[in-house]
C-alpha cells in the first residue's frame, strides 16, 4: 500500500532540465481528464522548491494559464509552465 504524503516539499539545489514537448502534452491531457472525468491527479511543480500535492482539477484559468488543484483541505492554482510532473491516482 502506498502512502499519500500531504505537503511535500524538496530542495531544489541544481536548476532543473526542461520538460519535453511530449511529456508536456500527456501531462496535459492527464489535467484535462481530470476536469472532465472528476479523477484524482498528482501534480509536482517548481516555485522556489519543488512541490508536490494531490486533488482534482476543478477549474482551468487559460488566460493565466494555471488550473485550481482542489482537495478537502486545500486548493492550489498551479502555473502550468511550472509543471514537472503530474500522474493520475
């Protein structure tokens, strides 16, 4: 059984490779399934550590180009140019 962490943040010590235009674009598809489908999603992204939180997207700001990440204890808008990393539950 694996164990959702809440409110996990690391370090970033070393600047970070950018993401591929592939890897881009599935995560992206795996957001707007989330959207569309209300299934939970894991989404790692880079402000001054890298973060990762869990919930479902509710909400896509295209002009702002963030989407609202929602859980029971927390919302996050989260920039899509800053996305790492985002892996269905």
């Amino acid at each position: 059984m694996s164990l959702l962490y809440e409110h996990h943040y690391e370090q970033v010590v070393t600047p970070l490779p950018p993401v591929d235009p592939d890897t881009r674009a599935t995560m992206l598809v795996i957001i707007y399934d989330s959207v569309r489908k209300d299934f939970a999603i894991s989404v790692s992204w880079h402000t001054d550590y890298i973060r990762r939180e869990w919930g479902v997207v509710k909400d896509i700001e295209h002009s702002d180009n963030k989407f609202k990440l929602v859980r029971d204890d927390g919302i996050w808008w989260v920039p899509i140019e800053k996305l790492l990393q985002v892996d269905r539950i």
